[in-house]
C-alpha cells in the first residue's frame, strides 16, 4: 500500500466461539504497526457481547467477540492482503474467516 491512499473501507470479523484472541495479541500488534504508524488504520472498534456497556467494561479483549476495523487503501484487494495476513485471521484461531467481510465506505464525519 502506498503511504497516501485516498479510499477507506470497513473490514468486519466476528470471533471464533473460542477465540485464541490474547495468545496472538502480540504478533498482530506487530503486524498493524506499520499501520498505525502510516496512518492507514483509521479506526478499530471490538464488538461487546450481546446486552454489555462499553462503559462497565475493564478490558474489552477479555470479552470481545469480534471487531470492526475502519482502513485507508489504495483497493479492495490491498485490503483483503492486509486481512489474510494478520495474525489474526492467517492463525485460523481467533476470526471466524466465514464472518470477514470488506466494504468501501465514504468517511463523512471524523472527529
């Protein structure tokens, strides 16, 4: 991906039911590192089970259930590189690959 992609899409994965979330936290960390340093990842946002309050959460990796991720790229595809090569997602054990989905969006309001 370039350093300045002019296009945003939304990537969405649920977890597996035994998600192996916290045993690959530190090689996706890694892995989106670069990432975060471009400025490509826009937004990450963990999905809380069913009925919880973001706010009476202490750690929301100990109950997330997925995750909805927002990215600057050049193209679907550099997207979908990105996807099939997180940690996350390559390890087969923490998204459900059947759940991720990517979809282009148009940014209309950032804070």
């Amino acid at each position: 991906m370039s350093s300045t992609p002019n296009n945003h899409f939304v990537i969405r994965a649920r977890d597996l039911p035994n998600s192996r979330r916290k045993e690959f936290l530190e090689a996706h960390m890694t892995y989106i590192g670069p990432l975060i340093a471009r400025g490509d990842l826009v937004t990450v946002a963990l999905l809380l089970p069913e009925g919880a309050q973001s706010s009476e959460v202490k750690d929301a990796g100990d109950v997330a259930v997925g995750v909805i991720i927002t990215l600057r790229a050049e193209s679907v595809d550099a997207v979908w590189e990105v996807v099939h090569n997180d940690p996350f997602y390559k390890s087969g054990e923490v998204y459900d690959r059947s759940t991720v989905t990517v979809e282009p969006v148009y940014i209309v309001l950032k804070n």
